[in-house]
C-alpha cells in the first residue's frame, strides 16, 4: 500500500537501456582423488563406471537445483519497505511506476510510499529517525550530507538522470538583445537567482543538483558570470519550486531555475520565457539516486537486492510515454491541483539508469567542488559494491 500524497524517459546513461546480470559468486574447488593402493584397488572399468554414475547423479542434483539458469533469491530481511519522496518529486516517478502496476508486490514487498515531505532535508531526518527506510534524494544534499557526518547514508540505486529541456533557467519577460545580456542581467540582479531547495537551513550547504548545473552552465556565458565559493551565496538564492512563479510575478526576483514538472505546469499560465535549457551543458547529469542509513544497507542485503529489482522493472515500464503520463496525472500537483493530461504528455522527462555508475555521479561531486562544496570527499565512500567504476 502506499500514502497517495499529492505531490524518461527511461533511457540508461547514453541512451541505451542497461541490463546487467547480478554477479555471482564464483568458489574454485579442488578435488583430489587418492590413488588406491593395489590391493585395496578397484579394477579400472568398474571405477570408471562408478566414477561416471557419481558424476552424472551430481549433474542431475545441479540441473534440478539451478532450473531456470539462476539461484533463488534469498530470503529478505523483512517483507515492508517504506519509501521517503519529496512532492512532486519526478524523479522517483518510477515508485509511483512500480507501487500502481504492482511490481514491488509481485517480489513479494509491500511497499509504503510517504511523498508528504517538503524537503531533501525532511525526508533525510525522517530516515534517521526511522521512520522510512529508503528515501530518494538530491545527490548534491545526500553527499554534502555524508561528508559532514550528518547522516551515516549510502547509496542503494541511481534515481534519475536529466534529459533535454528538463531543466531550465526562466524570466517572466525576455528584454535584452541577447541571451548573453539576459543572463548577466539575471547574474547581477540584486536578488539573485532562485534554484531549488534542498531544505538545509544552512544557505551555504543548501545547494542542490539543479543549481549546480545552474553553474555549469553559466561559465559558457563568459568568465563573468562564474559562480564561486566566494559568490555563492549572493547569487544562488534557494527556494521551493511552488513559490517561484509568485516570486518572478511580484518582481522579488528576476529569474530561477526550474524542474519539470513545475516548468510545464507554471508556465501553461504564466508567460514565462526560458533563457537557457541548463541541460546542454550539462548532458545526463545524475539529479538523485536512493539511499538508506548505512547499518540498514548491511542489515537487510536480500530486502534491499529485492527492491532494486523491482525498482529496475518499475524504471522500465516508466519508459512508456502512457504509463509516465498516467502517473504524472494521479500523484504530482505542482501547482496545488493535480496535472491536466494536456500538460503532462508536454513535461519534459529525462532517464532512469538501471545501474550504479561511478563516473556518471562523479559529475556531480566535481561540480560540488569547483564551487567549494564537499572538498575533501571520496564518492566511494557512499557508494555500493556492484557500482560500476
């Protein structure tokens, strides 16, 4: 069952769905057979023969126990899961995916899916507390995070990858003569410019993914509209994606940086323009992945293989346009009422890989770094064994 909050497509990293078997364990035994001494030694055909009738009763037991090409799955640690999710979180779309198709149960999981959370940040503590054990989260807030010991987390499954137009820098109304000019206008405004929050109260440390390709990209602009530890702060103004129109409308600030679905919901009414698609400077950047607290990855090993598993069907079945438009119809209300379908075949959607790349979210960690985040932090510390590196 699942709390029905208000609140691709699915393509893996370079545009290819990724399949990759779970590895097994390979163990390397050697036998050895005694060489029977002559007068306790049985005649060659009849040791032979008795040798064959062994090997072929061991074929047999092995056939008969590895049907299907693959080892049953071991039995999970527990059989609910709670699942954290941000409103109107696009990216963990699959879970609504998976929960309304029925894939997590047809694993034998009962998943719980609480999308009533404000915040990175909120879903974050909640998962401290334990009062969910898996939450989608913003890389950008998980590894901040992690590398102040914040929160002991580590990474289950990648989330969501950005795709064309899925992330945009928006004014209320273009003025200028250029591109260039409406983005150092949009730089130097007195206001700044506002990109999502991830909810730490802390403006120096709330930065999230989408601000950080806020900053990529403004460095094609020209060395004067760079963003730097020492103008982060000034010019990066978080706020949450709901309030933003009103904000651009009262003239409070100029420009922000908008994700789908609110980009395709806000601006069917108001006459927004967008200045820069942030993704092209920033192809398949990684927006969120899933974590769970650290003991909790160590304690429940099948429960958590199980619901990637089923994470990965449910990732999947999102990459049809129907099943997407379906979802974002029944769970996401950006603007406080639920999406029109009109809209919703219109959002722009970006992929979700079905693996753990190191490189991919490497990205983000760098990118982290040129503006004075996380500095001393090794990605490998969060991220799971069968990552790929």
């Amino acid at each position: 069952m699942y709390y029905d909050a208000p609140t691709g497509l699915s393509e893996t990293y370079g545009g290819t769905p990724v399949r990759t078997a779970n590895p097994r364990s390979r163990t390397s035994r050697a036998s050895a057979i005694a060489h029977p001494s002559p007068a306790t030694a049985l005649p060659r055909r009849r040791f032979a023969s008795l040798f064959l009738t062994v090997l072929a009763a061991i074929s047999v037991t092995t056939a008969c126990t590895n049907s299907g090409g693959s080892k049953p799955t071991a039995a999970m640690e527990q059989k609910s899961l709670r699942i954290g999710i941000v409103k109107n979180e696009i990216g963990a779309l699959p879970i609504w995916t998976g929960a309304d198709q029925g894939l997590f149960a047809a694993k034998g999981l009962d998943l719980t899916v609480v999308a009533d959370f404000n915040s990175d940040e909120e879903a974050l503590k909640a998962l401290k507390d334990e009062k969910i054990d898996v939450v989608y989260c913003d890389y950008a807030r998980a590894i901040e995070a992690k590398s102040l010991g914040d929160y002991r987390i580590s990474l289950v499954a990648e989330g969501y990858v950005a795709g064309p137009g899925s992330v945009n820098l928006v004014e209320r109304n273009t003025v200028n003569t250029t591109i260039a000019d409406d983005v150092r206008k949009a730089f130097n405004a007195p206001g700044g410019i506002l990109v999502p929050t991830v909810g730490e109260p802390d403006q120096a440390l709330n930065v999230s993914v989408p601000a950080l390709m806020l900053a990529n990209s403004l460095k094609a602009v020209g060395t004067d509209t760079r963003i730097t530890p020492g103008n982060r702060t000034l010019r990066l103004k978080p706020e949450l994606q709901s309030a933003m129109a009103d904000r651009l409308a009262t003239k409070t600030a100029g420009s922000a940086v908008m994700t789908e679905p609110y980009w395709s919901a806000i601006s069917l009414t108001d006459p927004l323009s967008s200045l820069l698609d942030l993704t092209i400077d920033n192809e398949d950047m990684p927006l969120g992945g899933y974590f769970a607290e650290q003991d909790f990855t160590l304690k429940d090993v099948n429960t958590l293989k199980v619901f990637t598993e089923a994470l990965n069907s449910a990732k999947t079945a999102a990459s049809s346009r129907a099943a997407a438009t379906a979802e974002l119809v029944k769970h996401y209300a950006p603007t406080g009422t639920p999406l029109q379908t009109q809209v919703a075949t219109g959002v722009a959607l970006g992929s979700f890989p079905l693996t753990v790349n190191a490189k991919r979210i490497q990205r983000v960690l760098d990118a982290m770094q040129s503006v004075g985040l996380a500095p001393y932090f090794k990605l490998d510390a969060m991220l799971p064994p069968d990552a790929i590196r």
